[in-house]
C-alpha cells in the first residue's frame, strides 16, 4: 500500500466542505494501511488518492467527503458505509460490495464498478459520469437525480430501482434489467436500450427522443407524457403499455391509454 501517508486535512470545495471541518483518525488509519481491516472505521475527511486497498474491509465505515481518486479498491467490503460527498474518480470498485452504501453527492465519473453490488444503495445527485457499471447490482438502489451520461450500464440490474430525474444521455444501457423501476422525468436521448427489460416500468415524462428500444420488453410500461420521438422501436414488446399524451417515433401524439 503505497500512497496511505499520515493524511493531511484537505479542503473540500465539494457542497461547502472546508478544511477545518474532519479532525482526522491518524489510529485507524494506521489499522487500515498494517491490517487492510476496518470495519466501522473513522475516514472521514482521509486524502487516500491512489491507495492500494483490494479486498480491504471497510464495512460500516465512515468515509464522509474522503478523497480515493484512482484508488484501487477491488472487491473491497463498504456495505453499510457512509461515503457521501466522498471523491471516487476514476477509481476501481469492480466486484465491490457497496450494498446499503451512503453515496449521495459523491464523484465517481470514470469509475471502474463493473459487476460490482449496490443494491438499496443511496446514490442521491451522484455523478457516475462515463463510469463503467457492465453488469453491476443496483436493486432497489437509491439514483434519482444521478448523472450517468455516457456511462455503461450493459446487464446491469436495476429492478425496482429510483431512477427519477436522472441523466442518462448516450448510456449503454442494452440487456439492462429496470422491471418496475422508476425512470420518471429520465433524460434517455441517443441512450441504446437494445434488448433492455422495463416490464412494469414507470417512464412518465421521459425523454428518448432517438433512443434505440429495438427488441426491449415494455409490457405493461407507463409511458404517459413520454418523448420517442426518432426512436428505435423495431422488434420491441409493447403488450399493455401505457400511451398518453405520448409523442411516437413519427411525432404523433398517442392518447390511446388516456
């Protein structure tokens, strides 16, 4: 583990954090680097940039507004972990358990969380910008308002997950599973939704506009007030979706569920 120095109080632009506000554990930053174990450790605040933590276990701790940027933390346990407002850029968190994990307003653009778990997981305002999450776990999780324009989300599981408001302009989002998620209000445009399950799925308002949904499965949908304008329909499942007030593919207006 290279870069776990004695950590230096950072400033935090980030929603106001400044640099007075952590007083930093320097004990169980000690435990973490000799141990790579720290459950319900204090991180609060720690500058861990680059660190080498695989496989460290960090369940229930506290990482509130900690900078891990291009930090290795592969296959690490944070399930129950506060980490909101925490910077992630870049790091790598495939295979993460980061069930129950608090995220909110935390930077991860770039990450690496590929097949990682997330499940109920509070993701609140995160920016996951061009983050990589192919087949990852995000059950029941916790993304309304998140930004993850551009980011791949290929088998990822979303079932029942909080997707409202949401950016997910130019995603990668084919085979993902949203039965019965939220995507109400979601910014879709140019997003491929190829082969994706949205079963039950509630897209009120959702803007597609151009957005490939050939061969999806939208049985039983909402899709009330919906823009799919230009979008890619061909092969697509669309038994008891719900139309009103929908713009189509060819710009008509659909009110046949009105």
């Amino acid at each position: 583990m290279k870069r776990l120095l004695a950590i230096a109080l950072s400033s935090f632009m980030l929603a106001g954090f400044s640099a007075e506000t952590f007083a930093v554990n320097n004990d169980d930053l000690d435990r973490l680097q000799n141990t790579n174990e720290c459950s319900k450790c204090d991180l609060v605040g720690a500058d861990l940039r680059g660190a080498n933590l695989s496989g460290a276990n960090l369940k229930w701790a506290r990482m509130t507004a900690a900078n891990l940027a291009d930090s290795n933390l592969s296959g690490v346990n944070m399930y129950g972990a506060h980490a909101g407002h925490a910077i992630l850029t870049g790091a790598n968190l495939a295979r993460a358990d980061l069930r129950g994990t608090n995220l909110k307003w935390t930077k991860m653009t770039a990450a690496n969380l590929t097949k990682s778990d997330l499940s109920e997981s509070d993701l609140l305002l995160t920016d996951l910008t061009d983050a990589n999450l192919a087949g990852a776990t995000l059950t029941r999780a916790n993304l309304m308002r998140a930004n993850l324009k551009r980011a791949n989300l290929t088998g990822a599981i979303l079932i029942r997950s909080n997707l409202i408001g949401a950016r997910l302009a130019r995603a990668k989002m084919t085979a993902a599973n949203l039965t019965k998620a939220n995507l109400s209000e979601v910014d879709l445009r140019l997003t491929n939704l190829t082969r994706a399950d949205l079963t039950d799925a509630t897209l009120w308002g959702a803007e597609l506009a151009e957005a490939n949904l050939s061969e999806a499965n939208l049985t039983r949908a909402n899709l009330k007030g919906a823009n799919l304008k230009a979008v890619n329909l061909e092969g697509a499942n669309l038994k008891e979706t719900k139309f009103c007030k929908t713009t189509m593919p060819d710009g008509t207006k659909n009110n046949s569920g009105c």
